[in-house]
C-alpha cells in the first residue's frame, strides 16, 4: 500500500522519481496570532493536476570526473527555486541525515509549479524528498519520523504527506477530513491565474489588521456548503486577501478585474498571488477561460501582459487544471 499517494514515485535500486503535485485553499480563514509568532488558521486544501518532477539517485564517481562524490549535487530546471541549502528539498536532506546515514545525492528538480503563488510548490518538493529517502533509506522513526520533520521543514509540508482534500488547522499541520461529498461530487476544475508578482507568506501574514482578526469579523468554516453541488463555487474564501491588496497594488486591480468578470466564483489560494475561478468541470472552465480571455483585451497589450493602472506591465500566466484525486495503489 502506498502511505502517501499525494506522492506518485517510482523507485529503484539506489533512485527514485517522484511527481509533487500543487495545491489550492478553497478557504482559509486567519483566526488570530498565537504566542510563538504563527497564526491559527483553518483551510480546506485540494491537489491539483499541476506537478514538480523530484529524482534522486546516489552519486556515482563516474558521472562527472570534475566533481567530488563526497558532496550532494542539486540542478533546479525551470525558475523560482535556488540550488542551494536554501531550497527545502536540501532542508528535508539535511532532517533526514539526523537519524540515518544517506551518501551524496544527484538531485535533479524541475519545476512547473510556480513559485511564491500560494500553490505549495516548495513544500510538496520537501514532501517528495522526505518520501523518496523514507524509500531508500528507511527512517528508523516510520511515519511519526516524517511527520515530525515535516512539521519542522514548513506548515504545509505535512499536507502532502496526507492522501487527498483535507481541513489543516493549528497553523496548518493539523488536518482532519474534507467534509463528504467533497465539492458535492463535481470534476472539479480551476482557471489559475497567476501574474508575476510574488507574495512572502510572513509579509502577507503581517499586512492583517488586529480586526481582520477579531472575533466579529471571523468566519467560520461551514463544511455543508463544499458538499452541494454547483453551488460549491459560491463559497471560496481567503482571510489573507484583504491584506494582500493594501500591500500589492497589482493585485488589487486584478482581484477588482476577477470581481468585475467572475463574481462570486474566484478567490486567492494561500498567501497569494494566485488567484482561482471555480468551475464545476471541464466545460464550464473552458467558458470561465473564454470568458476571462475576452475581457482582458481592455487590459492587456498583447502580449500576455496585464496593463495595470499604477504598476506598468504585470505578466499573467493563465492554466486551467483539475482538482486531483490520487489513486490509493499497492506497491
């Protein structure tokens, strides 16, 4: 059986390949800032089709004469993820030799989820790395082993170790199950858009106002309404975008355009700068898609780029991807 199905791998003598997927809030709320710094939040998180590649094989002396075997060797394809100690997939490394020896590493990471967008990208990598060592070099703690670097490495690393939709609460490495029948059973599907500007989850955290917080304005999570049909996408919510729009004027402007074009169906997935339209299925996100693209020839010069009114050119990538359900598999 395969204890983490977020994380699809394959795995041979002395490498593996694993296929990180990203993630979406379809609501999260921000309930207030507890003692050690961190905020107690409440989500209701979902994969999605959108996936990082992670391979690690152990480093052979002769596949690069020039270069030592006694180091790790990281190669990042794509952009938005440093190949350096700083990147969470050499923290995870780094967790996992304090309770087993693992020799140098050839670390390959392509990236396709965007980075610093609400999506995950960085703590589903160090869910893969935790997993993928788990497989070759067993942690002598099992599962509360991971579990417990997890919670060291990020609060939503722990959520990829899950098998699916789930509610995190604490500060996020808490989770209990999505309410049933998730989404009232839709294919769901979510038009992305995600410009170029990137969001610090600490900066977004701190742009909330004490009242943003309070227990008036508070939501609170109702999981009835993520079980109705169709009537699901009504419901999205994001406590941390009424900070983000005072702090990033781009934005702004385009939570204003989505509200203008998609009311009442779009929201922000983590701390930003993603933003999401719910679709029901594959139809109606292609007609959300239609729709968005139409109006964006009044803001946009041609070239993929959102004219904005005081931030000059912000480009957008727009994707349109279904929620993932893993397969539970034997292995």
């Amino acid at each position: 059986m395969n204890r983490y199905p977020l994380i699809q791998r394959q795995v041979q003598e002395q490498q593996g390949t694993a296929s990180p997927p990203a993630k979406l809030n379809l609501w999260l709320e921000v309930i207030e800032r507890r003692s050690d710094g961190f905020h107690e939040i409440e989500s209701l998180m979902v994969p999605i089709s959108l996936f990082d590649r992670l391979t690690i094989r152990v480093a052979s002396a002769t596949e690069d004469a020039s270069t030592s075997v006694e180091q790790d060797r990281l190669q990042v394809i794509g952009s938005g993820a440093p190949e350096t100690a700083d990147n969470l997939v050499m923290q995870a490394l780094a967790l996992a030799r304090t309770t087993r020896s693992i020799p140098p590493l050839a670390i390959e990471l392509t990236k396709r989820i965007p980075s610093r967008a609400g999506l995950g990208g960085g703590s589903s990598d160090a869910a893969a790395m935790l997993v993928l060592l788990d497989d070759l070099f067993k942690a002598p703690g099992g599962g509360e082993e991971l579990h417990s670097h997890a919670q060291q490495l990020g609060s939503d690393v722990i959520f990829f170790l899950g098998s699916g939709a789930a509610v995190a609460y604490g500060r996020g490495e808490k989770l209990r199950d999505a309410p049933q029948p998730l989404l009232g059973g839709d294919l769901a599907h979510f038009v992305l858009l995600i410009p170029e500007v990137g969001v610090d989850t600490r900066t977004a955290y701190a742009s909330l106002s004490p009242h943003l917080t309070s227990g008036d304005s508070r939501s609170t999570f109702q999981g009835c309404d993520f079980v109705e049909k169709s009537d699901w996408v009504g419901s999205l919510h994001n406590r941390l975008l009424d900070g983000v729009r005072r702090i990033e004027p781009a934005l702004d402007q385009i939570a204003s355009f989505l509200e203008r074009v998609h009311p009442g169906r779009w929201s922000m997935t983590g701390s930003g700068s993603c933003f999401i339209v719910a679709a029901t299925g594959r139809a109606e996100a292609e007609e959300e898609i239609s729709l968005l693209r139409s109006h964006l020839g009044d803001w946009a010069d041609g070239t993929g780029h959102l004219v904005t009114e005081n931030c000059g050119s912000v480009a957008i990538q727009v994707l349109e991807v279904p929620m993932w359900i893993p397969e539970v598999s034997s292995r």
